[in-house]
C-alpha cells in the first residue's frame, strides 16, 4: 500500500506542476515569448493564456509600457576643441516583443551607444556657445537618428532629453565672469538712463517753474502798474476837482524838499525853478501875514528889521534850475 500511495502522490504533484506550467497569466501592457523546444512559437498577451507543459517554456517577459533610461555623463567634444560631459535622458517604448528579443541582445545598451556615438556625430560640429543654447535642435536631431536605427529593433524612441550640459570648470569660470560683467554693464545702462531721465523730468520742471513765476510776476507787475496809474490818475483827478492855488502848490514843495535830501550819498541836488516860483509866491504871503501883524502890534512891520521874510528864490535872471551842494549836517 505504501507504494501506491507515494505514486499517488507524485502523481498530483506531476498534476499540479502540469497545471501551473500550462495556464499563463499575463499582466496588462506586457508580452512574453514562447518557445518550443528553443525555437519561437508565439508572442503571449495580457490575459489568461494556455501553453504545452514542458513543451513550451516561456523565454522572456517584456513590459510594453513607456521606458525612462537615464544615461551616465558621456565627454563629448565640441568643434572648438573643447570637452563637455552631457547628461541624457531616453523615453523609448518596446513596439515588438519578439524583435526586442531577437534582433539585439540587449536594447538598452545598444541605446546606449548609440545615443553616444550620435551625440557626439552632432556635438562634434557645433561650438560650445551653440551647444549651450541649441538643447531643441540636438534633442530633434538625436531623436531622428535613434528612431531610425531602433524601428528594426521593435522599439520606438519617443523623446531624448539632454539633462546636463557641463563645460570645463575653467570655461565656467570664464562664461561667469562674462555673465557678471554683461549684468554690471546692464546695471550701468539702466542706472544711467535713470539719472537722464531723472535730470530731464527735474529740468523740465524747472523749466516749467520759471515759466509759471514768470508770468506770475508779469501778471502781478502788470497789476501793480495799474494799481499805481489808477492811483496817480485818482490824485491827479482829486487835484483837477479841488483847483489849488498857487499857495498850496509852494507848501507841497516845501515839504518835498526834506524827501530829496535824504540819503548819505547826495553830495549834489538839483532844485527845480518851480521850487523859486513858489517859494516867491510863499514868501509874498508869508510878507502879507507879517504886515498884518505889524499893524495890529502898533509897530513898524512893514521896515526891515521889524518882520521875518523869505527873500525870493528866482527874480526873473537865474537859471531855470539851480545846483546847489547839499549842506553838512552833523
């Protein structure tokens, strides 16, 4: 009985290796490669999938799902003989599982070389300042390149990406300082333009004050000018209304005199004939008013010692004006 029982039990055992051998379930989005007695029979899909236990075996397994490959720094050289290290990044997709499977032997590497090998065909004719600022134009041109080589393969290279762009440590010096140098040139230019603009909004300004003050003194001359013309021709008219005579004209001279002696600097004035006139005409009435007092004292005040009289100024035979010094006064 013993015997029987262990061959039953190999039996399942042989059953369910069967089993499992025989049913192949294959995730979404992946593929996989069977063979029969080592040649390829067919290409597995996602699903429930029924193969020949021990027959058939499964040789390879193949995500279909886009693949992201970052490549290590590859030294490329520019065509001004300079050496750049170059970060690239591959965005590739398997399109056909059994050509990812037999036509290389392995794809990621032969993308691998490859992406150099063209990396540094379309680096090698371009300079360094190109290089730094032509990223689209190589990522374009690196893409067409590895798509045509890797459609034979079953793989399609949707984009290629530059990661890194590194010149020499001395370059990069070099580029820094030209780029501080062109930053402190702006700087200069736009703090320049600041202070000429600066100055020209200050000078119109200025120019726009002067403008306003100066008709702001024209219009308060022009005003102040009327004022005086209209006070003049108000005194003028008050004289004309009140018809002086010849007495109160001379009293008016008088009291100018005091006015145009005044100053330390006039040593030397001129005294108008009017001044003769009046103070002739004063003088005669001031001779009037004596004569009557004289009589009404009972004394002789019409002879000359007994009143006080201004000689006449003009008797007809001087000058009609007259210099005269202007007397010390301590």
């Amino acid at each position: 009985m013993e015997p029987v029982i262990i061959v039953l039990i190999i039996l399942v055992v042989l059953v369910f290796i069967a089993l499992i051998k025989t049913i192949q379930v294959i995730p979404q989005a992946s593929a996989a490669i069977v063979e029969r007695f080592g040649r390829y029979t067919r290409t597995l899909n996602a699903g429930l999938n029924i193969v020949v236990p021990f027959i058939d075996t499964i040789r390879n397994r193949i995500d279909l799902r886009e693949q992201v490959v970052p490549f290590p720094p590859q030294p490329v050289i520019t065509q001004d003989n300079l050496v750049v290290n170059i970060d690239t990044v591959i965005y590739y997709q398997v399109t056909d599982a059994r050509a990812a499977t037999y036509e290389v032997a392995s794809y990621i590497q032969a993308i691998e070389q490859l992406t150099v090998t063209t990396l540094r065909n379309i680096i090698g004719g371009m300079d360094l300042e190109r290089t730094l600022t032509s990223r689209e134009e190589i990522n374009a041109a690196l893409r067409g390149v590895l798509d045509e080589a890797t459609g034979k393969w079953g793989i399609r290279v949707n984009r290629v990406e530059l990661k890194a762009i590194e010149p020499p440590t001395s370059i990069q010096d070099s580029m820094e300082k030209q780029m501080r140098a062109d930053r402190d040139k702006r700087a200069a230019i736009l703090q320049a333009e600041g202070v000429r603009q600066s100055e020209i909004l200050r000078a119109e300004g200025e120019k726009q004050s002067q403008i306003l003050r100066a008709e702001g003194e024209a219009k308060a001359a022009a005003l102040r000018a009327e004022g005086e013309a209209q006070a003049v021709r108000t005194v003028f008219e008050a004289i004309h209304a009140g018809d002086p005579d010849q007495k109160l004209l001379s009293y008016q001279y008088l009291q100018m005199l005091p006015k145009i002696a005044e100053g330390d600097a006039n040593k030397l004035w001129i005294v108008p004939s009017e001044i003769g006139d009046a103070l002739k005409g004063l003088s005669g009435a001031m001779g009037n008013f004596g004569s009557l007092g004289g009589n009404s004292g009972g004394g002789n005040g019409g002879g000359n010692g007994g009143g006080n009289t201004v000689p006449a100024q003009n008797d007809g035979r001087n000058s009609p004006s007259e210099r005269r010094e202007k007397p010390f006064i301590d």
